[in-house]
C-alpha cells in the first residue's frame, strides 16, 4: 500500500530541502555561465576592434559608429555604449591570452573587471586580485577598497616568529593571513586616544575589522577573562580563525612596540592552550597591534619565545597624500573628459 507523505513529514522536508538546495546551485551555476559567455564576449569584441585599428587603420571615431549601431540592432541589450566599448578595447589589451582570460577574471562581474582595469596598471596585480576577489566572494566595492588599501602589499609582511614555533604549511599560512598595517581609518578616532577606546571601537565596528583582518577571523569576545592561580586576566581581543582551525590572541597598543608585549602576549597563549584550546585545535596565535615598531626589537623579543606571536602596526587615519589623485590619475581623468566632450560634439553635428 503506497505510504501516505503527510504522514511521514520529516522525509518529506528531508526530501524538499534537498531539491531547494539542487535548484539553487543550478541557478547559481546559470548566472555564472551567463556571466562568463558575456565576459568572453566582450573580450572578443575587444579583440576584434584593436585588430582592425592595426590591420584597417581605423581611428577612434569606429568606437562611436560601433555603439550606434550595435544599440540599434540589439536594443534590448545594455552593455554597448560608446564608453563601455573603450573599456572592452582596454580589456582586450589588458588580457591578451584567452586562457589567462577564462582562468579567473572572466569568472567575475564586468563591473569588478572594469574596477581592476581603472585601479591597476599590471597583469600580475589584477590578475591577483581578480583571484582573491573570487576566493574570498567580494562585492565590487569591496574589491575597490581592498585595492586602494594595496592588500597585496601589506598580506603576509606582519614580523613574526612563526617559521620557528609553527610546523610547515600552518607557519606559510599563518604568515600568508596577517598584514602590516592594519587600516583602521573607518573608526575616526582622535589622535589622543587611549587604547580602550581602541579596543571599544573595533568593538562597535567589528564588522568592518573583520573585513580588515580577512576572511577566516570570527569574533569570540572582548575583555576575555582567563583564571590563572585564582587571578583573572583579560584579554583585549580573541578570534577563532576557521582555516587555521586556532585562537588568535590580539592585543591592542597605543604607541611603539615594547619587548614587554611579547611576554604579556605570551602569556595569553599559554592560558588560553591550557584553559580554552580544544585537543583538536591547532595551537593559538599572538597579534599584537602597536602604532609603530621596530623590526630589530621585535625579532630580538619573538627570537626565543616559545609560542607563535605576530607583529603589526595600525594605522588609525589616512595620510592626507594618499588621499589626493596623482599625476597619472589626474592626465588620465582628463583623457577620458575630454574623449566624452568630443564624442558628445560630433554627435551633436550629426
């Protein structure tokens, strides 16, 4: 006798939520093939427009010609102004091997591509930046902002004693997740601050530090208190990181590093492998955060310490140079202005 599904609601729901889930990774599955086709499309129009200009001779009005035209024909597709063309033609330029193409950043949204294309200058950057863009699933402005923030630059330059506490590869990818400096600007702190009004504002804006600190960092407290010999102890900040699959101990200071921060940090990561670490995890992880430091000090401190500590400064407000364009982005603005005057003057005459 055929079993009635109501009567058995548990597999039922079993059985729906497998199929909810199947059609999900389906539908994701379409928008990226969507995605990658008009990527590739793009680039090959790219292609065929810098070909023509070398082989025909064809100047830069084709560009304003080809979007007429194209709108015309297909004008329910968007995509195919006279400035997104110029940005295909950059793209093909930028990208000239397919493979390399369909390796990571056809994978992206055309509005990261176009982000990677307007910010950096080499191959190398954006194609690692495209990688790490698919990795850790950043919207276009997150991409920007990390970008700006040179990540790249500052990934993996943190001082630490890793290599001699931490076996192979945990010490490679310990070192491969922390930064120096740390870009703590969005907390808009006075520079008299103290270091708890540090630690209150990552607090309140903890959302925004864990973007800085990176993809793995979930937030266990503040102020977390450890006993040790009836006395309690409290540490400033304490992460769990899910691919390092251990605690992370983070200290916050106002000023220049001090040799005394290594054996206070130290001391942490002993109480919390003692007291906290479960069999299975990997052992804890020190990050002190200072405003300044120096190199010689820091590996002097960390050299015979027997737990894996890491060095970083923090950087509370943005340099007034770094806020300004320069030279290059100023003549390229420009370039790009007095391209759109032109091209809306000729078709004004037209």
């Amino acid at each position: 006798m055929p079993k009635n599904f109501l009567s058995s609601s548990e597999d039922y729901s079993d059985f729906l939520n497998a199929l909810k889930e199947r059609i999900r990774h389906s539908q994701i599955q379409a928008a990226l093939a969507v995605n990658q086709e008009l990527i590739s499309l793009y680039w090959h129009i790219g292609r065929e427009i810098l070909a023509k200009e070398q082989e025909q001779g064809w100047g830069a009005k084709v560009v304003e010609r080809l979007a007429l035209d194209l709108k015309r024909e297909f004008p329910e597709m968007k995509g195919f102004s006279a400035r997104n063309i110029r940005y295909m033609k950059s793209f093909a330029e930028a990208y000239s091997d397919e493979a390399i193409l369909q390796r990571c950043v056809a994978k992206l949204p055309w509005r990261h591509n176009i982000a990677l294309l307007e910010k950096l200058k080499s191959t190398e950057e954006r194609l690692w930046y495209a990688e790490q863009a698919i990795q850790n699933g950043w919207s276009r402005d997150i991409l920007v902002l990390q970008i700006e923030s040179e990540l790249q630059r500052r990934l993996g330059s943190a001082t630490t004693n890793f290599e001699q506490i931490l076996p192979k590869p945990q010490s490679d990818l310990a070192n491969s997740l922390l930064k120096d400096p740390y870009h703590l600007e969005f907390l808009s702190l006075s520079k008299d601050a103290q270091e708890r009004d540090l630690e209150n504002a990552l607090v309140i804006h903890i959302r925004d530090f864990l973007l800085e600190l990176g993809v793995g960092f979930a937030f266990v407290g503040s102020q977390f208190p450890v006993e040790v010999d009836g006395r309690e102890y409290r540490i400033d900040l304490l992460f769990y990181h899910l691919r390092l699959r251990c605690y992370v101990v983070v200290e916050l200071k106002i000023g220049d590093f001090q040799p005394s921060f290594g054996s206070q940090v130290n001391f942490y990561i002993s109480a919390i492998d003692d007291l906290i670490r479960h069999p299975d995890d990997q052992p804890t992880i020190g990050l002190i955060l200072c405003t300044s430091k120096s190199k010689t000090v820091v590996e002097y401190t960390l050299r015979n310490l027997s737990t894996p500590i890491g060095v970083a400064t923090h950087r509370l407000t943005k340099e007034i140079e770094e806020s300004l364009p320069s030279v290059e982005q100023l003549e390229m603005e420009l370039e790009t202005l007095t391209s759109e005057v032109s091209a809306g003057d000729e078709e004004t005459q037209k």
